[in-house]
C-alpha cells in the first residue's frame, strides 16, 4: 500500500460495513490527516465508510525517491480498498487534489465538499507568494519553528483554540521534518485536466479571514462547475473543521445527506 491511511471499516464487526457510501477525507498542505479526528467518528456514526490518508510527504507516508501525483495515489489506494465510487471533502491543497480526481474520473466522485480550496492552474496573488518567500526564508535559514509558525499564524483564523492551534504546529512540524529529508527525485507531477469535465454536486466553502486567493477559488466554482453551492464563513480562515469543528461538520453532514446518502436511498429502491 502507497499511502498511510485509515479507514472506518477495518474497525468495524458488521459484515456490511463496506456497503456504507464512501467518503474520503483529504487533509491539507499544514496538516495531515489527524485534522479531520474533529469529524472521523461523526461521519462514521452517520452512516458512512469513512477513508482518509496522509498524501506522501505528510504524516506516516515518506516521500519517495522519483516523482509522484497525490490523484493518482488516492485512486489507487480506493482501487485498493475495493472503492468504486466515493465522496470527497477535502481542505486546501486537498481540495486541488479533490478537483483533479473529479475531472479525470468524474465516474468515481459522488459528490465534493471543499474547505477554503486550492484549484488545478490557480495563479497566486501577491500575497500568497510573499508567504511562500518567507516560508522558503525560514526554511533555507534553519529556522524550522518560525516557518511552522508563519503557518499557524497564516492560516488559522482567530475562533481557533490553543488545540486547534498546538495540533497544526504538531502536524506541520512532522510535514517539513519528512520533507526536509526527502531523497533525491522526489516531487509532484502535476498534470492539466479539463475542470469542464466535473460532473459531481459540490459545496465550496469559504473563509471569510482567509487569504483572498482561495476566497476567489471558492466564488469562481459555480461559475466551473454545474451543480455547486458557495457558502462563506464569514468568521473562518482557512481551516474552519479546525476553528469551529461542530459547526462544519453539522454543515458537511447536511451535504453529504442531500447528495450521498439520499441518492443512495433512492438507487437502493
């Protein structure tokens, strides 16, 4: 198996555990994908088979020595869980990942809900390359805890607790100590896909304390996508599952019965 992950079913004693619709959670590029223990056992209890992995370079997944595509990846590993078809919510950078998926195997998405995401071609305003300058600053310097918190302070908005806070320094930390030991070779390939071909219902979700780069993600998707619904949370910045976890997942758990879980009653019949 490429890719570290969980999945609901490998705990569960009910012989049709694997019949639940699928739902896979794709972590963030601060996180991995310990942040979605907030919604885990909720999404599980609703009724869902419930997958998430750590893309390579994040969490328990090591980078390997040649290039690789996280899209690719993630289909592998559902081809491996025996998973023909699955809904996807995903967080920034997951959100990208999330829209590749859907455009290159629109017959294996179900439905997409996404967290203040990122977008296949997105050209980055000024601001969110000066955070990638001074990150890369850091870096080069040695000063591994100043980057993990330009990125705490960049990207949780101000309804985050001290958890939420202490849980993303954790995860960015083991991020850049497995990055910053990458082999020689590694890196993403990333391809071009046509975002025409998206077929799957989806709520984009923004922040409204978020950087304006993934505010304008968010706003354009309906204009991309057929059937998309934009919500803004005005209190949110870029991780609203992290900052106000209840909320979200109430939000995220609504979706996911109106596209997943009612469309499956209805083809059941």
């Amino acid at each position: 198996m490429t890719l570290a992950y969980d999945d609901a079913y490998d705990n569960d004693n009910d012989a049709t555990g694997d019949d639940r619709p699928a739902l896979v959670l794709l972590h963030s590029g601060v996180c991995d994908r310990r942040m979605w223990d907030p919604q885990w056992s909720a999404l599980v209890d609703a009724g869902y088979r419930v997958v998430r992995p750590d893309f390579r370079g994040f969490g328990e997944t090591p980078l390997p020595d040649r290039r690789h595509n996280d899209a690719e990846d993630v289909l592998d590993l559902l081809d491996a869980l025996g998973i023909e078809r699955a809904a996807l919510i995903a967080s920034s950078y997951g959100g990208e990942v999330a829209v590749e998926i859907a455009a290159r195997r629109p017959d294996r998405v179900t439905a997409m809900a996404l967290l203040c995401a990122g977008l296949p071609g997105h050209q980055p305003t000024d601001a969110l390359r000066e955070f990638g300058e001074r990150e890369d600053e850091l870096l080069e310097a040695g000063d591994v805890d100043g980057a993990v918190e330009l990125n705490v302070e960049t990207w949780l908005g101000p309804d985050a607790d001290e958890a939420a806070r202490e849980a993303v320094r954790g995860m960015q930390r083991r991020a850049f100590d497995v990055q910053l030991a990458a082999p020689e070779g590694a890196g993403r390939n990333r391809v071009e896909v046509d975002l025409a071909a998206v077929k799957a219902p989806c709520l984009a979700v923004s922040g409204g304390r978020d950087l304006a780069d993934f505010r304008l993600i968010a706003a354009r998707l309906p204009d991309l996508f057929a059937d998309t619904r934009h919500v803004e949370l005005p209190w949110a910045g870029h991780l609203p599952s992290l900052e106000r976890p209840v909320e979200v997942t109430a939000l995220l758990a609504d979706f996911l019965r109106e596209t997943v879980l009612e469309s499956s009653f209805r083809s059941d019949r």
